[in-house]
C-alpha cells in the first residue's frame, strides 16, 4: 500500500514536470491549480488499471505492455474530454505525454526491482551458506 | 550447532533428536526439514503411480487446469490442485511465484529482474521461471526462514 502510494505521487509528479516542459515549450505562463488535482486522479486511475492488468498475469509481458498502454490512451480520451485538456493540448501530444510518463514510470520501477533483486540474491547466498 | 551421529545396529529406523534451550525460527527449519524427508506426494509417471519425495521437487505449475511437478531432470503429472499443494507444503519451504506455479526455495539459485514487475528465477538445475512482483514479499519471508507466507 505505502509503495502504491509512493509510486502515485512520484508519476504525479513526473507529469507535472512533463506538462511544464510542455507549456514551456507553447510559451504558456502557468499551470493551474486544479490540473495539478486532475493529473493527480488521473495518476491513481492509471495506477488502479494497471494493478488490474498484472494481476491477470498475462504470459507475453509485450501484451501486457500494449494492453497497459491501451488503457492509458483510452483514459486520456475520457478524462481529456472530461477536464477539457483538448481545448488547450492535441490528443497526439496527450498520448506522447503519457507513453513517457510510462517509459519513466517503467525505468524507475526497474530500478527499484533491481534493488529488491540484490536482497533477494543475498538471502539465497546467506541461506546456501548456512545449509553447506 | 553441533551435529552428532550415533550407530545403533538394534535401531529399526533412523531417530533424530534436536536438544535446544529455546525453540527458535531455525529450530523449527530444521523439524519441517526433517519433517520433510518423510514426505511424499502421489504423481502419474510415464507407466505407473509414483510416489516423489517433496525434497526432489524445484517447482510445481498448473497449465490448462492440470498440475504438473517438476524435478531436477524430470516432470510428472498429480492429481493434486495448485493450491492444495501450496496449502500442504508451505511449511516446507514451498512458496507461491504467480498465480499458475509454486516454487521450492530451496531449488532457488539467483533472481534478476525483467521488465514490468516480473523477476526471473533461475533454479539450481539451471531452468528458469518467472515471479510475480506480487508475490515477491513471500519470497522474501520464505528465505528470511518464515514458516507462513
């Protein structure tokens, strides 16, 4: 639950920064407050989906990806259209926000992997140590 | 720990004695260690029943509703259901790793991670299976030595 929580904040805060680099990039002055809330809601969704997709436990990790990514697009579909997004952002650019926030998402969850990865082998080497 | 054998030619079985001051995590690794060694489990083999000593088993996975047990070098088919083989020999180190497969630890040689929340385990005789990152704390419990996971 508390790395759930982690994991939300932390790509609310990616697609903050993402979105900033947008509008900079559109010479927008500011961003409001309210976005930061919708992109926070957006975040758990996303994150309660994709919970749902790998609970599944799909065999081809490349269909679990594209599924995963499926969902994203169709939620910034509804949500964009909800929140009114596409007065001010292209879907096109809606959906390569997202695919990176993805990819980012993706990348520091390696990381974190990883890390549990290096506790793991370290268990089997203390506990095959124990038992020679 | 000190480990003493004793020949006894008037001893019909083999008798294990554990003398501990305080019945600890380890000492209760070692009874279902023990434990273990007489424990069976009925599978279908190429021509008859065949009974397999839990200890020889590196995972168990369930494709298409039929269980399968995997051994250093061979697979045989039980009867059994996925999880009542879980529920039967958790105490024995054996712990879930997705939602089909059940691994022994102690057939666990190294992890390393894959893409979206998968962890490859690669077992002591080389084969390799994937774990769930949902069922990664009970890895962690099982090794950590904890009996229920």
């Amino acid at each position: 639950m508390k790395k759930n929580i982690v994991n939300i904040l932390a790509t609310t805060g990616i697609s903050l920064l993402l979105l900033s680099v947008v509008a900079l990039f559109f010479h927008a002055s500011c961003i409001y407050l309210e976005t930061v809330f919708q992109a926070f809601c957006i975040n758990i969704i996303t994150h309660l989906g994709i919970m749902i997709i790998q609970k599944i436990e799909l065999k081809n990790t490349f269909t679990e990806m594209v599924l995963e990514i499926l969902f994203i697009v169709c939620e910034l579909l509804v949500f964009g259209r909800l929140f009114h997004w596409f007065a001010s952002l292209s879907f096109l650019l809606l959906v390569f926000m997202g695919v990176i926030i993805y990819i980012i998402s993706h990348f520091l969850n390696l990381l974190q992997m990883k890390q549990e990865a290096k506790e793991i082998n370290l268990l089997i080497k203390n506990r095959n140590k124990n038992q020679d | 720990m000190k480990i003493k054998t004793e020949e006894d030619l008037s001893c019909k079985e083999p008798e294990v004695i554990i003398r501990y001051s305080q019945k600890d995590k380890q000492i209760n690794r070692i009874i279902d260690f023990l434990q273990s060694f007489d424990m069976q489990i009925k599978c279908a083999g190429d021509n008859a029943e065949q009974m397999i000593n839990i200890l020889d088993i590196y995972y168990i996975e369930s494709v298409d509703k039929k269980t399968f047990v995997y051994l250093e070098n061979a697979v045989y088919r039980t009867d059994f259901r996925l999880y009542q083989l879980k529920n039967k020999l958790q105490t024995y180190g054996f712990v879930q790793i997705s939602k089909s497969c059940v691994l022994n630890i102690n057939a666990l040689d190294s992890i390393r991670p894959l893409f979206n929340s998968r962890m490859e385990a690669t077992l002591k005789n080389g084969e390799k299976v994937n774990i769930n990152r949902n069922y990664l704390n009970g890895v962690k419990n099982a090794l950590g030595g904890d009996k229920e996971v």
